[in-house]
C-alpha cells in the first residue's frame, strides 16, 4: 500500500474518532487520561531505555546540543509529563461551557457554547514530552490526534504513542483519537496539509524547514515557531531583580523558544548594570554579542551585526543593545520581535504601563522572566505549544485553545422579516 | 508604476496606521464613525445614482438575479447601514477588555486582555453595504482595514470609500485606516496574498472562483463560503410553525448564505406537510427537486439528483427529502451541509437536545429560521461576515471576532527554576 493511501485510512480512521469523542463525557475522558498516566508512570525505565537509543543515534549524527536538551527524557522530566496528566485531569472540561448568551428583542435566545476543534494533526520535532502533553490536551478538549514526532524522537515516540493507545483501549474511548505516524519523512506533512476533508488543524512546532514544508497548506496551520524574546532593562529598574531576571531568561534552558535572545538596557544604567551582568553570563559561558556602545562599557564583546538582532539562537548567545529611551526600546522590539514574549524591568509604573500597552507581543511581563511563557507555567497544565499567531490562539495554548464554538439558537417560530439583509 | 509597488506603498501606509489606531481611544473611534454616518445619510442620493449605474451595467452584462440582488442599494438598504453605525457607536469597544486574569501560586498576575488584529483585508464581490459595514466594524475594533470590492460594485464602494475617508480626516484617526483598492483585477488577490509581513488577516466573502484565487495564502484567512443551509421538520413538529420558519428560510432572500438549500421531512408527517408547503412554496415559484418518497407526495416536484444535496443554490430552487428518523437527519446534515445553519423544527424537547449537540454547525436552531444567521439580527451591530470556519471565529463576526489577545503578566522579579521545559 501506498504510503499516501496508508495515511488516508488512518485519517480517515481518526475521523470516525472524533466525531465520536466530540460526544463523549467528561468522566469517560478524565478516565481515559488516567489510565495513560498510570501507564506513562509504570513504563518509566523502558521510556528512558528508549529514550537514550534516540539519544545515542542523536549525538552520532551529530545534532546540536539544544537539540539533544529537547529531545533528552529523565524520570523527573517523565515525572513532569505524569504531573501534567494530573493537572490535565482536574482542570474543568471546555467542552459544553457557555462562553456567553443573550435573548434578542424578538425572544431568540443564543447560547455561545464550547465544542471540539475536530482532527488536529501535531507536527513536532526533537521533544518526545509533545506526544503525551498534545496528546492528553487534545483529547480532554474532545479532539482526536494523529502525531507525528521528529526522526530523532522516533522511539521514544513510538513508545508513547503506543502506552497512549493501549490506555485508551482500557477506556471508553476509541484507541482511533490518537493516532501516531510513525514515518518521519517529509512526504507525509506534504499529504497532511491536502486534506483539508480530513484534518480541521494543524499545529507545527519546529523551525523554518518546518514552516516551509507547510507553504500553502490548504488545511489551517497554528504556527508554532520563533521566538526572539527581549528583555528591556529601564533606568528605573531594580539592577539586582535586572540581573536575576535576565540571566533566568538566558541560561535556564536556552534552548527554548521563551529564552531571552536580546537584552535592551536604558543608557542611564548601562555602566552600572553591564558589567555586573557580563560577569554573570561569562561565567555561565555565554558569548556576548554588543553593540558600540555596550562595547565602550565592556571592551570584550564581539561586535553585533545586523543580522544578529533577528536572529533566534537558542543556544548560550545574548545579544546586547544600549537604548536611549523607553520609545527606542518599544521601537527595537516592534521591529526586531518576534511577538511571542518580551519583558520591562522597571520600578517605574508608567514606563510599565507604556511597555504593556505599546509592545504587541503575546505575553508581555513586568518584572518577571519571559521564561513563564508556558502553558504549564500558565496553569494549564500540560501545553500543546505556544502559538505564535495571531489569529484564535496567541501564546501559550491550553485546553481552551483547543476549542471552536457553535451557537445554539431556540426559538418559537420565529421568522425573519423579508426583504432585509 | 507597477500595480505591485502601487499596492505595496498603500499596504504600508495602511500598516502604518493601524499601530496608531490600535492605541486609539474609544471616544476617537466613536467620533470617526459618527462623521461616517452622518456622510452616509447626507449623501444617500449620490450613492443611490453611483449604485444605478453599476446596477445598470451589471443587468448590461448579463449577471443574474441574485448577484443583482446583493448589488442593489436603496434609501431602505442605505438607512439600514447608516442605523448599523449607530449600533456599532453604542457597543462597547472590545479593546482593553478583560477575558480573563488570575494569580499564579508564585506571585504572577496574568491579564488576558483584547487587542486589534492589525491590519484586515476584506476581499468581496457585489455587495457594497460591505464596504461600509466591514471599514466601521474593522476601525471599531481597533484594525485598518484594506478593501477590495467587486468589480459589478465598483463605483458604489469608490464614492463610499471617499465619505469614509473624508470623514476620518474630520475626525483624530488617519484616512489611511481604512484604504480601498480600487483595481478590481484577481492580481490584486495574488500580490495580497503573498504579504503576511503587511497584511495579519484576509476575510474573503464571495464563492469558489475567490476560494481558488487564495489558495496557498500566506496571509491567514477567514473564509465567508459556502452555505448549504438545512431545516428538518421533525415528526413532533408544529407544522403551521415548520411551513412558516420553511418559507422564511427558502423565501426571503434566497441570494444570501443563510437561506434553506434543503428541507428533511420526518417521514410520519410527510403527508400532511408536504402538499401544503409545496403548494405555498410554488405560489412564490420556488422550483422543488425532491427524492422518491417527496415524488410520491407530490408528483409534479421534479426528481432531485445526487448532486442537489450539495448545491448552494442561492436560487428560489429548494432540495426536499424524506427521513425516516432524527438519526438521519443528522447524518444527512453531517454530510451535506456546509456547517453554516441548520434547523430543526420540534415540539420534542429530546429531539430538538440531540439535534443541537449532535449537528456540528456555526449556528443551530430549534424553531427558527436559519435567516437569523447575520451578525445585525444576532445584535453585533454591523457585521463583517459569516465565517465559515471553525478556528478563530465561526458564524456571525461581530466586533469581538475582529480582535486578539494577549498576555499582561505582572511579577516582582519572579524567575523559572532551572531545568524545566
């Protein structure tokens, strides 16, 4: 069988999922998650055995040390994703909640009421946590899956997916809500984003070979791509929060998308912050990349160049910029951002108020390191990813994000005057 | 100059408006909108004439009842336009609002807050209160606003894009908010398309010939396309009640998306329903097509072919089937439809709870017709269409629709712990 026809069954397979899990009760899907977190936990060492094969053949073919990061799992990392089902379990089922009603003058009542998305196909690349958070996201939000990891991930993966499907086999549901393409090539995305009949969603979470695979893709796309997050360090700022602030965006895990790749600093604090800060990333091994006036306060920066202020590392990199003002900074960010996370770090209420109203950016923090842009972070619970658009969700989604409406209109006869519009 | 470069310094003027409009107070907007109407209703004779002439043309080339239909303007059209601005006035700005806002276990205060899209193309074909309906909502709402009218249209939205234009230049917002593209070439659509850097959103309202043209967008896009609308007349239904919601649905402007394509008629009251339906529909010449078990009702209903159930007529034509049972009905819909509007007609409360958690639509009625689907009749002031969607925005658009959000996130020098996703 083709591998065009192969695909087409299992989508169509998880089609017929989903409508019927679009129907299902919360208590059948809360028990279908807790059965795969039972399982998730009691397979830990064989998820880690897995796990490290991927590693090996990972770090055999040479990828970069961010990527390995991603694509490592632990027993705390497992435990993570264990915890996350949990949360997953006592957040409250989207599905049915009201999101508004009204009667109209001629006595309709409209009830705006959640439902499914439908099929979401999630394209991932290194991080194996993607396809049980995704996975149990979609699900508790009424939504069949079909996965489909990175090469690099492939074990583990097919590991997870198949703990995943043998919980839901235990359960009421249909083992069909998720399903699992274990065939990494790049043909696959290509007949995924045809189907537009069979697939109501696709999230990709990945880079730029990722984003152009998805070029013209005739079903939607939810994008989940840069990141190039600043930090904006003002004259008013705290230089002791600065500091802690500024190094948690860089050097917790550098390589995530809501790590800090810039760092702005208001010319007022410069002399004083710079060199405090500088010590700090040095010794965490980070290059520093500057501009001519960073570089007069710290001679041993390299230079920044043009290309650098758009450029999203996700390694131990910062680029450093000395700003003249608040407007400057808000300026560099519209231009240089990504819109996904970007932080003030100011004592002053309205040069925070100004930050928050003028940065168009997803999440937008005062005082706090843009490292919280998570869905777990957020509360709620495991994340699906971060989107970065911004049309229907715009930074981290949750169970919500994974949901459409419909209107539920009642009447009594009522009929509507002819002739208008 | 080349319409390319034409276009994309109007583009960019338009995006360069819209960074101010996005932090322009309500009263600003408000005081825009008011000159607009007050341009609308001084001017209604000189656009009645602009309107006579395209309308000439258009019977000139031979278009056919239902686009003339969508094209006409009246003083009766002109003033319902002008009254949607006053409701659009009254409405609350949905920028700045709070969706919602919690404290994290660690501090963090996390605001969800509304804020425009940006900057919102609107591709349509004849109908000109479009203009003005799209640019007020768009500017409401905080967006600029590209528009690009059909040719049959164009001297109509020329004159009603220049009161619109006049009146912001009255008003504290620039003119370039709201930009119309006079050009009514399909090039236009292919240079859009290809700017997600310029443009964040294409709304396009118009039929296959427009969905074809946008293929493979990059620009995100919220289609306006088909409507294969249903009303099923149960078995417990009241039947005065069906004939009339039926005949509003088919009758009362069959041009527009949320007009009846499909009657389903429980089988048990097929007898006494149909003759009389049928007899008041051919009263009002709507040509019926109906399967085998309306023909042995109603012989002189013509046979309906496979191809009917899935054709938007848009027409005084109406598709007529007979159903066993409510399980059909919804099957037939899960099949057939568009996912648009659908009905049910019942005194059954278990009936009428199935079909609107069963029927997957934007819009589902219990006793109503299905022409109710309009964002005016919903109370949304204006609209900008009828989304036919499901991510983003689905069914009637009103000024919420044309927002996003994001993420104000207040610490006190909160940092992530090391290690985490």
């Amino acid at each position: 069988m083709s591998l065009e026809s192969d695909l087409s069954s299992q989508l169509n397979r998880a089609r017929g999922a989903a409508r019927a899990l679009a129907l299902a009760s919360s208590e059948q899907k809360n028990q279908a998650l807790a059965a795969a977190k039972n399982s998730l936990s009691r397979s830990a060492d064989e998820i880690i055995a897995a796990n490290q094969s991927d590693v090996a053949q990972a770090r055999d073919a040479g990828l970069n040390s961010a990527l390995i990061d991603r694509l490592t799992l632990n027993s705390a990392r497992i435990a993570a994703i264990a915890r996350g089902i949990e949360e997953v379990i006592v957040l409250p089922d989207p599905v049915g909640e009201t999101m508004a009603q009204w009667t109209r003058p001629n006595g309709l009542e409209i009830v705006q009421t959640r439902v499914p998305i439908g099929l979401i196909a999630i394209i991932y690349e290194a991080r194996p946590n993607v396809t049980i958070d995704a996975g149990v996201l979609c699900l508790k939000a009424g939504n069949a899956v079909i996965l489909r990891g990175g090469r690099e991930a492939l074990e583990t993966n097919r590991l997870l997916a198949r703990l995943m499907a043998e919980a839901l086999r235990k359960s009421a549901l249909e083992p069909d809500c998720v399903a699992f393409i274990g065939n990494p090539d790049r043909e696959v995305i290509q007949i995924l984003k045809r189907r537009p009949d069979l697939v109501d969603l696709i999230i990709p979470r990945g880079g730029k070979s990722l984003k152009q695979a998805l070029a013209g893709s005739e079903v939607p796309v939810l994008p989940h791509f840069d990141g190039i997050c600043h930090t904006y360090v003002d004259r008013a700022a705290d230089l002791k929060m600065a500091e802690e602030i500024c190094f948690n965006a860089k050097c917790s895990r550098p390589s995530v998308c809501n790590a800090m790749e810039t760092m702005l600093v208001h010319a007022d604090v410069a002399e004083k912050f710079l060199p405090a800060i500088a010590a700090r990333m040095a010794a965490a091994r980070v290059e520093l990349r500057g501009d001519d006036r960073v570089r007069a306060i710290i001679p041993r920066v390299r230079p920044a160049s043009d290309a650098d202020w758009d450029t999203e590392y996700l390694e131990l990199i910062l680029a450093i910029k000395v700003v003249g003002s608040i407007d400057e900074a808000i300026n560099f960010i519209s231009r240089h951002g990504s819109g996904l996370a970007d932080a003030i770090v100011t004592a002053d209420t309205q040069a925070a108020a100004r930050f928050e109203r003028e940065v168009d950016s997803a999440t937008v923090y005062v005082n706090a390191s843009t490292r919280f842009t998570d869905g777990f972070e957020f509360g709620f619970g495991a994340e699906t990813g971060i989107s970065t658009n911004r049309l229907h969700a715009r930074g981290p989604m949750g169970l919500r994000e994974l949901t459409t409406y419909k209107y539920i209109i009642h009447g009594n006869g009522q009929i509507r005057v002819i002739g208008t519009s």
